[in-house]
C-alpha cells in the first residue's frame, strides 16, 4: 500500500469544509484530488460552482488521486475518536487506519477543476477573516420574515462587490420581493484597479459558514482578482485558497437563461454583438434585449413594418391601439412600426407565454395597418 501519511482531524475538517462548498458530487464521481507538492499534502477540489486547496502537513508520495467527499468526513469523524489516521491508497482505494479499524471506500475518477494559481490579478484587497464573515453574513441574509418557495426563486442568485477607497463592501438586494438592499462595507487596503464584481449568492453564503466555523480562526485574508477581465475571484490564507466564479450583474445575468429557454423550445438562435438575440416565430422576427431598470427586464419587439412616413393618421392608430392594451404596446422608431412587450427577468418562467402574446397581437396589428394600405420595406434583423 501507498502511505499518503498520517493525516490530523485538523487537516481532515479543513479540507471538508472548504470542498463541501465546491461540493463535489459522488453520484457524477466527482471528489477530492490529493498530491504531494514541494514536501506537502496538497488537497483540490473543483467544480463549475467554486473551487478550493488546501496544503496539509508534510508528505512524500507519488501521483495525484480523488477521493469522494464522505471518505473525507469519515476520516474526520474518525481522527475524532483515535490520536492518529494514516492513510493509503491500495488496488484503485482509498484506505484509512487507525487504531482500533479501518475505513476503505473506492477513489473517484472525475474531473477536479482546478483553482488558477497562475492566471495575473490586477486588484488585491487586503482585510481580516472578521471583516470578510461580517461583509458575507449580512449581505447573503434572507430578509425577516421567511420567504416562501415562489418568492426565493424571485430573489436573483447574485452579490456583488464594490471597491472604493480603502473600503470593500457588498451589496444585497431582494427588490424583486418588495426588500431593501443591504450594503455593508469594512475597511480594507487595496491596492490595483477598483469597481465591482458579483459572484453566486448562495456560494458566498456558504463561504460565510466556513469562515464562521471556530475551527477556521481570525486571520488576514487577501481577496485577488482582473477587476476588468477576471473570470473568477480568490480568498487567500496562508494555507488555503478558495475561488469562486465571477457572474455577469444586471439584466446580464439572466443572457445564459435566456438562450437555454429558446434553444429548449427549438428556436434556432442568432446571437447579435450588442448583446441582441433573435428568433424566427410564425414568420416574425423577434428581437429580444436584457434591459437594467429598477428590476431587470426583457424587451421583446417586432418590426411589423418599415420604411413608412410618420403621419397624423398612423401615430393616432398607434395610440388609440395601445389605449386599449396592456401587455403589448407600438411606437414609431424612425420608419418603423415596432410591437413592444416587457417581461420581468425573474418571470421568464412565463417566458413561451409572453412570446406568444407579442407575436398574436402583432400579426393582429400588422393585418389592421396593411387593410389602412400602409406598405413599408422588407425587415431586417439587426
């Protein structure tokens, strides 16, 4: 058998704790990487969620092998119980001894996304483990008063980070349910490029729960990232780092979803460079934009006709039309006749019902303006 070495609770509740987040899961043999490097154990975990490493005590081994997290809170829960669990790697398992028995579980064969310890960092942010759980837990608190099941899927999955002068802060809203914003700040020395950045609600949340932990301790902790570019954000230790995914912020945020909800429904998708997308419905082009507003929305339109002459008569049909409406609405853009409708991001649950209002009433419209002998030019995309 391979010795891994003699493994502390210590070391064991560290590396559970931080890859519990990344949580890795066994049912797709995801689990824990363990190496040696440079004379240390060095532990790894890594999903599309976070990614986390931990370096242990000292070791001197070859290869690199995945265990499954629970392997992980056995040893823990029985380093508890015995002074010492040394562990080895035998016939594709992973096998820890104590004193009195011995544990033995199959190794993983996933993939571990690694964290990217090479990649440049252009703003570094200098501050405490205290300041840090203080930022976390106020920001990622549900508001008084427990949210029921709808209104938590309202509540979009984002913080985000704001930078100014020797100040971090983190900013939470829950407009979407009628709450305030919470923003609380902590002095911090930075030093590189400031503004924002947002990351999963929900992650950081469970990021506040392992800072909170006793076992963790109070400690300077440096936060890294490419303010402008990065794709992800580090919390440094002096023996752990953890990393998480940067999200986009705004109506942003809701572009993946989107795309997945049109593709869902068999639309073939065009992607436009301004953040535009369209699709063919019933022989209308439907171009649909994220919008930031007091809550973030969709805006849906159609070209029903261009190249035609802005007159008394037309504009007087368009208000008299969108008097008698409230989903969808028309306005005059340039040569253009345009159906308009917005949905709120957190309602694109009832996004195949929204497309299908737009596009009746806009064949609706469009039938109407060409008995009034009103004939424009031949639509266009983008």
């Amino acid at each position: 058998m391979l010795s891994l070495g003699v493994v502390s609770q210590e070391e064991f509740d560290m590396v559970y704790m931080l890859s519990y987040i990344a949580w890795p899961t066994e049912q797709v043999d995801q689990g824990v990487c363990i190496q040696e490097v440079a004379g240390r154990r060095v532990w790894c975990a890594g999903t599309e969620f976070a990614a986390a490493r931990f370096t242990g005590g000292k070791a001197s081994f070859n290869g690199s092998f995945i265990v499954p997290l629970r392997f992980i809170k056995e040893c823990a829960s029985r380093a508890n119980l015995e002074s010492e669990v040394e562990l080895f790697i035998s016939d594709a398992h992973a096998v820890a001894v104590s004193e009195h028995g011995r544990t033995k579980m199959a190794l993983a064969k996933g993939e571990v996304s690694p964290v990217d310890i090479d990649s440049e960092c252009t703003t570094k942010i200098e501050t405490t483990t205290v300041g840090l759980q203080h930022l976390l837990d106020f920001s990622t608190s549900v508001p008084v008063g427990a949210l029921n099941e709808q209104e938590t899927d309202m509540v979009p999955d984002i913080i985000t980070f704001v930078l100014e002068d020797n100040l971090v802060g983190i900013r939470g809203e829950y407009a979407e349910v009628g709450c305030k914003t919470a923003f609380p700040q902590w002095e911090a020395d930075i030093a590189g490029p400031i503004g924002e950045f947002s990351l999963y609600r929900r992650v950081a949340r469970q990021f506040f729960h392992f800072l909170s932990n006793p076992k963790v301790g109070s400690f300077p902790v440096t936060i890294l990232t490419d303010i402008e570019n990065g794709n992800f954000v580090q919390f440094v230790s002096d023996n752990w780092v953890f990393q998480m995914p940067r999200i986009p912020s705004g109506a942003a945020r809701y572009y993946t979803e989107l795309t997945n909800r049109l593709e869902h429904l068999g639309f073939s998708v065009e992607e436009g460079s301004d953040g535009k997308v369209c699709v063919q419905i019933s022989d209308c082009n439907v171009v649909m934009q994220l919008l930031d507003g007091r809550v973030p929305v969709l805006r849906t339109t159609i070209e029903l006709i261009s190249g035609v002459e802005s007159t008394p008569d037309l504009l007087n049909e368009i208000q008299q039309q969108n008097e008698g409406r409230i989903f969808t609405k028309y306005f005059m853009s340039d040569s253009s006749v345009i159906a308009c409708a917005d949905l709120r991001c957190s309602d694109l649950g009832h996004f195949e019902d929204h497309l299908n209002g737009l596009v009746n009433d806009s064949d609706l419209l469009g039938t109407y303006l060409a008995s009034l002998g009103v004939v424009g030019d031949e639509l266009s995309l983008f």
